[in-house]
C-alpha cells in the first residue's frame, strides 16, 4: 500500500503542474473559466485517489447544500476536503493561511478564485481583515468556506475550534453549514500512506444566522464532532 500511496502522491502534483501550466491562460481570463480547471484538477485527483488507492467517497446530506452566499465550516482531517468542497459548492471561497499564496502556480490560482488570506500572525487586524472580505464574498453569492480548527487533526483528537468561525458568522448574517467527515481515517495528515476504503462527508443542516455567539459555537462544534465520531465509528465496524 505504500508504493501505491507514494505514486499518488507523485502524481497528484504532477497532475496539477501539467494543468496549472497547460491552463495557465485562464489566470488572465474571467474567474467563471478559472473554476473549470480547478474543478478539473480536484475531480482528475480524487479519481486518480480512487484507482490507486483503493478510494471511495460518499456525500451525505447534499440537499443541505446551498449555493447561495453563506459560511460553510468543515471538520478538517486531510486534503481530501478541500479537493471535494471545490466539487461539491458551486463558487467557494476558501479562508487559507497566506504563506500558500507564495508558491508559484497554485498561489495565483487560488488567488484568481476569490480565496481569502488570512495572515496568523497578527490575529484581531487578521480577523477583521477576513471578515470584510467574508462579508463582500457573500454578498456576491459565494460560500466562504472555513475549517474551524484552523488546522487539519487527527480522527479522535481533541477538537479545539478557534474564535474565527464565531467571528465570521455574527459579521457576515449569513447561514452557516456545519459538514461532518471521516477523511483522516483513509488520508492521514503528515504521511504518506492511504488506506483503502470509503470518505463519508456529511453536510449536517444549515444553522439559520442570528444565535448569540456563544450558543453558535457550542452548536457547531456539537453538531460537527457528534457526526464525525458517528462516521469514526461506522468506518471501523
């Protein structure tokens, strides 16, 4: 299973250097054809991790999604979910640490889709920083798309969600999706080797705007850690 873990690897990044330079004219074209290569890349990479490794995915709750301006905060455990978010929403855009803008192809890509950097190391001015944008993103009808640990954990983990989410949610009055996932099971963060099986993503019901913030972040980390467990848990027997 190693040997065909590391070919994935290998030709994951081969797969997004041989489109990002084939497409590279999209980058000076209008955003809507930027998406396409994007959702080519995600879609050829998740293919190419169901025939060398030996793995499925499964969406649960997809009539949940909106594609309409709102905040989605996804369980974050692996690469996989930020591949499958960019299929499974329409116009996403992604909060991301602003140290990935600096590397050549994939930093102007996902600059060109309306990503939003968050800088970590100046918090509250940071925050702010995010929130405006968040707040224009929606307005656009985008789905500003934020992974509440700010970090990707292990299955199990203690969770520790930090205050960004709360933050954009009372800032942009907007629904917020809270999406559930197993994916850590079958592509662990910092290694190499995938185990086959089945990602489940379960998009758990809008959380209508206007809770006060602290009922809106006992409620998504509950309704987030209860269904991924559940998933842990299923996946395992």
């Amino acid at each position: 299973m190693k040997a065909r873990s590391l070919l994935f690897t290998v030709l994951m990044y081969l797969n997004f250097a041989v489109q990002a330079v084939i497409f590279a004219p999209v980058l000076l074209m209008p955003e809507r054809y930027g998406w396409m290569i994007a959702k080519l890349w995600a879609s050829t990479t998740l293919w190419l991790h169901h025939m060398i490794c030996g793995v499925d995915r499964r969406i649960i709750g997809t009539e949940h999604v909106l594609n309409t301006g709102c905040l989605v905060a996804c369980k974050h455990q692996s690469t996989w979910e930020t591949l499958a978010l960019a299929l499974i929403f329409e116009r996403p855009s992604f909060i991301y640490k602003r140290e990935l803008a600096w590397i050549p192809l994939y930093g102007w890509y996902i600059a060109k889709m309306g990503a939003i950097p968050v800088n970590r190391g100046k918090r509250g001015p940071a925050l702010e920083a995010v929130a405006v944008r968040a707040r224009q993103a929606v307005a656009e009808g985008r789905q500003v798309i934020i992974f509440p640990e700010g970090t990707r954990r292990p299955p199990g983990a203690e969770p520790r969600y930090r205050y960004g989410v709360t933050k954009l949610y009372t800032s942009i009055g907007a629904p917020c999706i809270p999406i559930a996932l197993n994916s850590g099971l079958f592509w662990p963060r910092r290694s190499l080797t995938h185990r086959p099986g089945t990602i489940t993503a379960h998009i758990l019901p809008p959380i209508a705007p206007g809770l006060p913030p602290e009922e809106f972040a006992e409620r998504l980390q509950s309704e987030i850690e209860s269904a991924s467990n559940a998933l842990h848990a299923q996946a395992n027997t």
